[in-house]
C-alpha cells in the first residue's frame, strides 16, 4: 500500500489505466516511480487555491506500457525496454541504464567466451595467425556451439557438395568452421577461393529447401555489414559516454531504425507468416536494445545516409556478388573437394593436441 492517500495526479493516471483495461494500483505507481520509471510530476502553485501536480504528456500511455509488460519478478530495466520498444515515452534516465546494461551485460559475457576460447589454444599454436583471426576463429567456434538453427541449416547446405555428402559431421563442421571464420573476419577474405567456394555452397544463394536458411542469411547479413563498414575500434568507456551524450529524439530516432529492421527480419524468418516481430519477450527487447547501441556507434563510421534494415540488404546483396565474382574467376578451378587451404586452422582446432 502507498504511504499515503494516492494524489490527484496518480488517481487520474489509475483511472486513465483502468479505462484501457490495465488494473494499476497506487502502490504500483509509487513503486514504478520510485524506480524511475515514471516521471515526477510537476507542482504548479495556484496561490491562495493551493498546489496542484501534473505529469507530463504522454505519462498516461506510458503507465498503460509498463501494466501491459509488469508481471510479479520482472526487473525493472526489462519493463524499461520492453515499454520502450512498445512506443512508449521512458524517461530518460531510466531507459539509458537499462539499454547500458543490456548492451555491456552481452558484451563482457561474450567477450569472457571469446577469451575462454581463445586461451584453449595450446601455447606456442597460436603464433602462425594473426590476433585478429584468432579473435575470428574464436567467435566462429561459439557460433557453432550456439546458434543452433544457422549452424543447422549451413550443415544441410554444405553437404550438397559430393565430397560432403557422406561426410561425418566432423568433418563438415571443420569446413564450416573456415566459413564462420571468413564471416568473423574484420574483412570478408575474397581472395580465398577454398573459402569462398565453401562460403556459396553453406549460403545456399540458389534457395536450398530447408526450414532455417532464412536464419543463415539473417546471420551473414549482420556479420557482412560489419565487414564492409569503415571500422573504428571504440572503447566500453567511449561507447558509455556516446549514450550518455544522445538526445532523446534521437533514441527515438534509433528505436524506429531498431524496430524496422528487427521486423524485417522476422517477416523472412517466418516465411512472411508474421509482418512484425512480437518485442513483448524481454531477450528479444534486450536483443533489440544491444542492436540500438550498435548501430548508434556505427552511424558515427557509417557513410552516406543509410538505415539499419537497408544496411542488412546490402550486405547480403553485395556477399551474393562476391560469391558469384569468386566463382568467375576460379573458372574449371571451382570444384569440390575444396577447403584444404584451411589444413592448418583444421588441424589446430580439431587435432588430438588442441583436445588434451
């Protein structure tokens, strides 16, 4: 219960709620307050009437938000975002902390694996390649453990090459590796032919039946228009400092970008069954905010006037041109068995020694 009677600005908001189907309680609203969920409101002085309090524009809708996302347990910085990519206004404090610690949560969680990974290397094995590719190969070895449906998909589509056709399924995800290795890369490896033959065949360009290929163009997307982008390597601290520093018009600005191009994704990953993606679930709001954060660093790079979504179609757009330029010029070359250009990287992330 409030420690006092609700206001007649906190009654209004209860009233406004529960006319649009949402039971808010005056404890509810002393508590999202208290969590900086909800603006303050502000005191007018009225004289010898009185003071009256009033909350800003908006604040109506955005009760209305935070009833439809609150269930008993839920943190606060998910109801944040999930109203937040639910159009609502947050204020601004709270939505910067919550977008902040979604972003950095992933990012030190992922950048943990990558070190785990990369120290399973066995000394003296790493010097023949460079940091960068062993930051790749890395990144290559935790997407195959993880991201279950592309890898799925890339095995099936690997295998239409005949010498992978009866192939164990060691032996395709070595070659698979090579292609995740390629994707990881600061720049995608054109002159690699073995790789890139392998890179043809585990996209599958020509629409290879199977339930999750759309789920391998959706990955090559993202991690091609990195490769293409100007790259400016930014620090924890520096990226802090650039959302602390964004306008609210503009994280609205960024929400839409977000929201657009997370929708796009959805409508081809569902075979067009669903037009936009539900941001009801908290992983994929949070998902949604590391994409903003992402993509507010990379406007800083990013030349010429290009959104979100329409950087993902380029992306696969341009990775389609360089498979098909890659196969022009290997000419008769272009023929399965392919990858044993990767021998080395093979041997060192499968052999008995890399196992002990």
């Amino acid at each position: 219960m409030p420690r006092s009677e609700p206001s007649k600005a906190d009654q209004e908001l209860i009233h406004h709620a529960r006319s649009q189907g949402h039971a808010v309680s005056a404890s509810q609203i002393e508590r999202w307050r208290g969590r900086g969920l909800l603006p303050r409101p502000t005191r007018v002085y009225h004289g010898r009437h009185g003071t009256a309090s009033f909350y800003p524009d908006g604040t109506g809708d955005l009760v209305c938000a935070l009833a439809r996302h609150s269930i008993p347990g839920r943190r606060s910085d998910d109801l944040a975002l999930l109203a937040f990519f639910g159009g609502a206004d947050v204020p601004e404090a709270a939505l910067k902390l919550a977008i902040a610690r979604a972003y950095f949560n992933c990012r030190f969680r992922h950048e943990t694996a990558i070190a785990q990974e990369t120290a399973r290397v066995p000394e003296g094995w790493e010097a023949p390649l460079s940091k960068e590719y062993e930051a790749a190969e890395a990144e290559a070895q935790i997407d195959l453990a993880t991201n279950r449906r592309m890898v799925r998909q890339m095995r099936i589509n690997l295998r239409r090459l005949p010498d992978l056709a009866g192939a164990p399924q060691q032996a395709v995800d070595e070659r698979l590796l090579g292609v995740l290795v390629g994707l990881n890369r600061l720049r995608l490896p054109q002159d690699d032919r073995e790789l890139m033959a392998d890179l043809s065949a585990a996209l599958a360009f020509d629409g290879a039946p199977g339930d999750d290929f759309l789920a391998v163009w959706e990955y090559a997307a993202i991690q091609h228009s990195s490769q293409m982008a100007r790259y400016e390597e930014t620090s924890p601290g520096e990226r802090l400092d650039l959302l602390v520093k964004t306008s609210r018009e503009e994280l609205f600005d960024l929400r839409e970008e977000v929201r657009t191009a997370v929708d796009q994704m959805w409508h081809r990953a569902t075979r067009a069954l669903e037009p936009a993606a539900d941001l009801s679930r908290p992983w994929l709001a949070r998902r949604a905010a590391g994409m903003l954060m992402e993509w507010m660093s990379a406007r800083r790079a990013q030349l010429g006037e290009i959104s979100l979504a329409d950087c993902y179609f380029l992306s696969l757009g341009h990775l389609e041109l360089c498979c098909l330029a890659a196969e022009r010029a290997a000419g008769d070359a272009w023929q399965p068995p392919v990858g044993e250009g990767r021998a080395g990287f093979i041997t060192r992330t499968t052999g008995p020694r890399h196992r002990t």
